[in-house]
C-alpha cells in the first residue's frame, strides 16, 4: 500500500458550491488539514459538505456557517483526522462572491 501526501487548492470560492477534492478510485484517503482563509473585506460564513459517493443519504456537513472575520483563517481540522473513500467529494460555499480561498491536505493510500 502506497501513501502520498497531497495538497489541494481553491481560490475565490463564493456562493456557488466547489468541489475541492474528490477522492480517486483504489483509493482511501485521510484529510489531515482543511484551512479556510477570508479574503473578503468583511466577515463572511462558509460551509463544508462532504458528498458521499452514491449515498446521498449520509452527505454531512463538516462545518455550516462558520464565520470567518476579515483577514482571518479558519483549521476547522485542528489535529483531527476525517477518512474519506472512493467517489467522495469534499466541497465548500460561501455567502459571498469570491471571498475564501481553501487548502485541503490529505494523505491517500492506494
């Protein structure tokens, strides 16, 4: 079993959902950090959905309407870990246009 740490960006997310990172076939992947930073000039709320692959029953948020002041950056993961499998989506909005920038490090294991 290989493991690989990766990195995964995305700028200026507003009000239309992103997907930030979808896990790959073979693959088990664990999200070991997730940072939201505003670039707004004003607070603005932002949420976090993983999309179960195929189970649109057991779709969760991981954050809803956390609220991110001005310049801020926001680890909703603080040291926790959160496994994701094949097909899982990972995605995020924002109440305002173009306003958070994301970075999501996972480490994956095929």
């Amino acid at each position: 079993m290989a493991n690989t740490f990766k990195s995964f960006t995305k700028a200026s997310v507003g009000t239309v959902t992103q997907d930030v990172y979808t896990v790959p076939v073979s693959t088990t992947s664990i999200i070991i950090g997730f940072c939201l930073s505003n670039r707004h000039s004003a607070t603005v709320e932002a949420d976090v959905f993983i999309n179960k692959a195929g189970v649109s029953e057991d779709d969760v948020y991981i954050v809803k309407g956390i609220e991110i002041p001005v310049g801020s950056l926001y680890d909703f993961n603080a040291g926790n870990k959160i496994i994701v499998k094949p097909g899982d989506i990972v995605q995020i909005t924002s109440n305002t246009a173009s306003s958070v920038d994301v970075i999501v490090s996972v480490l994956e294991q095929t």
